[in-house]
C-alpha cells in the first residue's frame, strides 16, 4: 500500500515509518517544517509540504487530501493529532483513514473531557478538583499537584504545585478564569505507557512499559516492557463504552500494583517497544483499517529493553545542562552500556538505516557546543503536530 503519515516530525511518526517500509509498504509523509524527524530514514520515499497543523488545522486537511489524491495514497495513516480533524470531517473524508467516531474523540481528547469519561469506565485516576475560577483553588488540599489544561501537548499545560501558594501562580500562568483547569494530586510509583488498537469498538492488540529512564520533556530514552493484570480487561472495558476505532494511548503510574491513570491520547503513540515485545500495532492498525482484523493480539514478552538515543542526549542537556554530562549519556547510549545495557535502539536504528544517525549527530554537535540549545530541537519536533486550544475550539464548532 501506499500509505501517508499525518505528520514527520513526532517520535511517533517516525517510528511507524520505520515499521511501514520494513512490512514493504510505500510511506510518505506530510509535514509543515522543512527539517523533520522521519525526513532522515530510508523508509520515506517523499515529504509534502502542508500548513502548520495548529494554526490551521482545516487549512492543513485540505492540502491533506489533495496530496493523497495526486499520490493516489490507499491509507492517510494519522500519527500526531490531526486525528482530531480527520475524525471530524470522516463522513467528508475524500481519503482512507483510520480514526474514532468524532463523539468518542470528543470524550477524551481533551483532559477534563478524559476525566469524565474515565470516571464512567470505573478506571482508576488521582485524586481530582475541576478549577473554573481562582475560587476553586480553596478545594485543593492536597499537595503536591498537577494542574493542566484541557488542551495541550507533550506537558506544555501542565504545572506542578508544591503548595497553596504555588497553585496560585501555576494558575495565573495557565489562564485560571478564562477556561477550565484540572488539578490532580500526584501519585507515587513508576511512570508506564499503556498503548491499546481497536477496531469498532474491539480491543485487538495492547500492550504496556515502564519509562526507565526519563529524556527530554519527560519523555522516555529508555524503557522497559512489562505485563500489568487486568490491563485487558479495562482497555476492552474503555474502548468498548466508546466503540473506539484506531489507536488509543494512556500515560499511567504503576501505584500499589493496579495503574492510575493520568493522561489518555487518541491515537497511537511510540509503538516500537511493543514491537521488541512481539506485539505489531502498527500491522494491527493496518488490520483494523483494511477490515481484517482477527482475534486479540495476545500480551507481549515482559522485560524487553529499547532505547530513543536521539531524547537521552537532549535529556542530559536539560537536565544536567552540562557538556560532560551530554557526552556521558551520549556514549552510554549508542555504544548500549550502563543503564542502556542489553537495549535495543527503536527511534533511530542505524544498521541499514544510515540515514538514522543525521539528527542523532546533529543533536550531539548542538548539545556540546551549547546545552540549552535542546530546547530548539524539542519545540521543532512537537510544535508543527500539537492542536492549540484555539485550533480544538474551531474543530469542535465545525463538527457542531
């Protein structure tokens, strides 16, 4: 098939370009920047220019679907969040894709939304106050906490709280009074990301790991696989109450051996640790989009360790914020030793992949001679893909 990427600069999407050319489809993606992440691998045969999906998400669809129609695209496959407008205009959609119903969309996307939702599910959450003006502060009591807005991505609305009087300021930043905010008490344990395909409604693959270690903006340089009980039950539970169709992603933490969760996507997210686990959820969305999806993907093999080199060296840079600290990591991670040990690369794989190394080396040389320059590479990779509030307030009136 030839299949078509939402967006080129996500981890994401350059991980399901590597999965798609190594299955033997013809991948090509879009992308409003110039440089993009899944512009450096054998995998892509072509990148289109396409507007910048925050500013102009409908703007952005269009050139989507002239692209695909000139490309003769089978698949316009969604990795970022213009599966938020792909869901709301499918009905109009001129191009195979594989979202939810924009009602079951709706109902998670945005985090109070989640709340809601999650809460009708029986599923686990932190303890949580809904703050529609300062006010509202006064029912927060315990500390610390996280307050969030609705909409935001990879935590650019998200501040954490030791004390009434850092929840004040926290609140001022996050616009406290012009919209709704969430706060909710941290929870104690390991972070895990819990990663679910459906198909109408079906639960057909799953799987869970642990972030190991933390790169940059909270991101996971290393993690772990791991098999959580229960964990089935209450992804088919969930993607069951919203008769949900294509990828579906939760961050949870592991807090007394049953997961809590705290951040829910809708759409797939970093799937190759899975795949070094034995579950493909790229083959299974492909399964779901093409109408052939079988029996449930049994769990994957507990224990399997993979590596994102790429977020351990802009990790060290804003961690650490020194040169000997960003070579250290650099070195433990591409040679696979210290906490790397035993681990495989899954964003930038280099053996027959050459191409690979371009951003790695490129973040490396930009690190060492200045490490606050991660922050450069950071917002280029999710400023193009992240839906703006403004941007969710338009989808939302047009699929009115």
């Amino acid at each position: 098939m030839r299949i078509l990427l939402s967006e080129g600069s996500g981890l994401t999407s350059r991980q399901v370009a590597g999965r798609l050319g190594a299955l033997g489809h013809q991948v090509e993606i879009l992308s409003s920047t110039r440089i993009c992440l899944s512009r450096f691998t054998r995998h892509v045969q072509a990148v289109h220019d396409v507007p910048r999906f925050g500013q102009d998400p409908f703007g952005w669809l269009a050139a989507a679907e002239r692209i695909a129609a000139e490309r003769k695209v089978d698949l316009l496959f969604p990795t970022q969040e213009q599966v938020t407008v792909l869901s709301a205009r499918q009905p109009q959609l001129r191009v195979p894709t594989i979202v939810p119903p924009f009602r079951s969309l709706a109902r998670v996307q945005d985090k109070i939304s989640a709340f809601h939702t999650l809460e009708a599910a029986a599923i686990s959450q932190p303890q949580t106050t809904l703050i529609s003006s300062a006010e509202d502060l006064r029912d927060v009591t315990a500390f610390p906490v996280f307050l969030k807005r609705p909409v935001s991505t990879a935590s650019s609305g998200v501040r954490r709280a030791r004390g009434a009087d850092e929840l004040a300021v926290a609140a001022r930043e996050l616009g406290v009074g012009r919209s709704e905010l969430i706060a909710q008490v941290q929870v104690s344990g390991p972070l895990a990301m819990v990663q679910a395909v459906a198909d109408h409604g079906r639960l057909i693959a799953h799987h869970a790991c642990l972030r190991v270690r933390e790169g940059v903006g909270g991101g996971a340089s290393l993690k772990q696989s791991i098999v959580l009980p229960g964990l089935d039950a209450m992804l088919a539970r969930l993607v069951g109450l919203l008769d949900w169709h294509g990828g579906l992603s939760m961050d949870v933490i592991i807090g007394d051996g049953r997961p809590v969760v705290i951040d829910v996507n809708p759409r797939m997210v970093e799937p190759a640790n899975a795949l070094a686990a034995g579950v493909d959820l790229v083959a299974a969305m492909l399964d779901a989009a093409t109408g052939m999806s079988g029996p449930e993907r049994p769990a994957g093999t507990a224990g399997l360790r993979t590596r994102q080199t790429l977020l351990a060296i802009l990790g060290a840079a804003e961690h650490q914020g020194s040169r000997r600290a960003v070579l250290r990591e650099a070195i433990d991670a591409i040679r696979a030793r210290g906490d790397y040990a035993r681990s495989t690369e899954e964003l930038t794989p280099v053996a027959g992949d050459p191409l690979s190394a371009i951003p790695v080396m490129a973040a490396l040389g930009a690190s060492l001679i200045r490490p606050s320059l991660w922050r450069r590479f950071h917002a280029g990779a999710v400023g193009p893909y992240a839906v703006t509030p403004e941007a969710w307030a338009e989808i939302l009136a047009a699929a009115a």
